[in-house]
C-alpha cells in the first residue's frame, strides 16, 4: 500500500484531482504529492467504479483518496449508506489509500454516524470534503471534526463560493485554531496568488482539480506543466520567510 501522502518537513502538499490513469500519470509527472480519484464532476464530484481506482492504482505510484459520494448535496440515508460502505472497502482493496467523504445531517452539523459508519469499514487516513463551507457554524464543526478518528484532512474554501470569497475565513480559521491549522487542504477554485498568502498563514496543503487543465475544463487531461507550475508556486511560497 502507498503512503498516505501527508507531506512532512519543508515541503508542502500538492493534491490533484484524477478522473483518469492519464490524468493520474500527468499529474505525478508534474510533481503532484497525492490524487483524488473522482468518477465524474457532476455534482461537484462524484464517486467513481472501483475498477477505475484500480486502473490508477496500476498506473501511478502516487497516494489515493478516492470520494465517497453518490449524489448531489450532502446528505444520505440508510441504503446509500450501505452501499457507500460496501464502496469504502473496494476502494480499498483496488488500492486507495484512503478516503474523502463528508456528510450533514438535516440541521447542517456533520453527520457523525454516517460519516464514523463509512470510515469505520476501513482503516487509513481520510479527508472531510467541503461540506464544512456548507456547515451554519462552523466553529462547532471543526470542534466535532478535531474529535473524528483517523481524520487528517479537511478540504475546505471557508466559502461554498470558493477561495476568493472564504479567503478572510481560512486565514482566521488558520491563525485561531491550531488542530485546523495542521488540517486544511485549501481548495475549491484556488488561484495562484491566494497560494503565498495562505502559506503565511501556515497552511501548507492545496488542492486544484481544472486549474490542472487546460482552460480550466474538466473535459480535457490534467496538463503535467499545469501541474508543475503549482507545485513550483507551493515551494516557493513555503520557502519564503513569513
């Protein structure tokens, strides 16, 4: 099995979004840390065949965390919950490393039973997708999330309108909250100069998904030299002083 991917020392965390053994081939050439393997974007990212997560396991040595998410929205309930679990563990067994899933319940908190009944089907490391920027108050979200075994990730824009708008929120979020600090996988419509802010904030961990593609399509391949772009803007911005 892969490492997980969590990057340590100076270097900073570099995640791509694969729908592909191509994209997935692409995006280790151009120096990516660790995929997250999607079936489709439809709905912001849905999950994907287990013989897909086996087919990019074959071609690329890099970590991944594969979405565990059947529909639009956030929510579940007892079959599709189910069938999510029976999900969790083929992804394991065709060669992810680990997961990313993120459930609400009908008031908007996290949805601890659902999300602890998926993630308890397998062992490995796991990412809470951005169903944190949906959350009413987040504040009591990230205090549950800090408490959810084997959590190490939370993919977050601290706006369900993207980084240029939960820019003020992930830099408060980083600055007051040290467990989240050490979590925060910034994405969801991340540009290139809200890298160097962030990494002043001590954030060292970013996630593009079509800013790894030409003119920022999901119906084209990841762009190895988009890649590459991303993770020379990440070095640099994490070896400058604070």
């Amino acid at each position: 099995m892969r490492h997980d991917g969590t990057v340590t020392g100076g270097r900073g965390l570099l995640e791509v979004i694969a729908l592909s053994a191509l994209d997935a081939e692409r995006a280790e050439r151009g120096g990516a840390d660790r995929l997250e393997v999607v079936g489709t974007m439809d709905d912001d990212g849905l999950s994907p065949d287990p013989s897909l997560v086996a087919e990019i396991a074959a071609a690329t040595g890099l970590p991944l965390r594969v979405m565990v998410r059947a529909r639009a929205g956030f929510g579940t309930d007892g079959e599709e919950l189910a069938r999510l679990r029976g999900l969790a563990v083929a992804y394991r067994g065709a060669g992810a490393d680990g997961l990313v899933l993120g459930f609400l319940d009908a008031t908007g908190a996290v949805d601890v039973d659902a999300v602890t009944e998926i993630v308890g089907a397998t062992d490995g490391p796991w990412t809470f997708h951005r169903a944190i920027d949906a959350c009413p108050e987040p504040d009591r979200a990230w205090a549950v999330l800090h408490g959810l075994p084997r959590l190490d990730q939370v993919l977050t824009a601290g706006s369900t309108r993207g980084v240029g708008d939960g820019l003020t929120a992930l830099l408060r979020r980083a600055e007051t909250d040290e467990p989240a600090r050490s979590r925060i996988l910034a994405g969801g419509g991340l540009r290139p100069e809200h890298v160097p802010v962030l990494a002043q904030s001590g954030i060292t961990a970013f996630h593009i998904g079509s800013a790894a593609r030409p003119d920022g399509s999901f119906a084209a391949p990841v762009d190895a030299a988009l890649v590459r772009g991303w993770r020379d803007l990440i070095n640099d911005a994490l070896a400058s002083p604070g």
